[in-house]
C-alpha cells in the first residue's frame, strides 16, 4: 500500500515532512485487523479540543502507559490489546469504531 507524503506546518509554524501510516495491520490472538490510524489522531486531537487531555503525555497518564508506548500506537508500531482498549477508552472510542477484521491468509 502506498502512502503519500505530506507537508504540514507544525504548531510552532515550521515546515516538516510527515510520512505516518493512515492504516495498519495488527494482529490480535493470531486474528489479523485493520486500524484506522487516522480516525484515532482525530479522536486524540477532539479530546484536546474538548479539554480532557492536552498532550500525548496526558494520554498515556490517563492510560497508564509511558508516552513512548502511546506514541508508539499512534505510529502504527505493535501494542498489546490490552494497551489498544485502554487508548480506545481515553479518545471514546469502541473496538469496533476502528478496526476491522481482516480474512484470514488460505481462508475461503
């Protein structure tokens, strides 16, 4: 899958060139799913507009993660289910909302 590059200009007016995965695939108890990325940046930048949480770090406070592992499911690196439901919760998100499943390789 291709991904287009795009230049956005970050909140301290500087131009930089952002290459994140709209999607990913993960796997979950060997089952294969689809996360919309971009649907969970959208969720994250609406809880900071709505005031509950104002940075990636108050994310992860929230989830009782380090910011790196919240930084790393924002980024489409592997977390643990676990880790999933307790973002999904913080942005007021369901499973469902974000990701779906995918056929399973050799399934008919």
């Amino acid at each position: 899958m291709a991904h287009r590059r795009a230049v956005i200009v970050d909140q301290a007016g500087g131009m930089r060139q952002m290459n994140r995965p709209r999607t990913v695939t993960v796997s979950y108890r060997g089952l294969p799913y689809e996360l919309d990325l971009v649907a969970c940046r959208r969720a994250l930048v609406q809880r900071q507009v709505d005031g509950d949480l104002d940075s990636m770090e108050s994310l992860a406070g929230a989830c009782e993660i380090s910011r790196s592992t919240a930084s790393r499911f924002f980024n489409g690196r592997p977390t643990s289910l676990g880790v999933t439901l307790k973002i999904l919760e913080a942005l007021h998100l369901a499973f469902d909302d974000v990701a779906r499943p995918e056929d399973l390789p050799g399934a008919a």
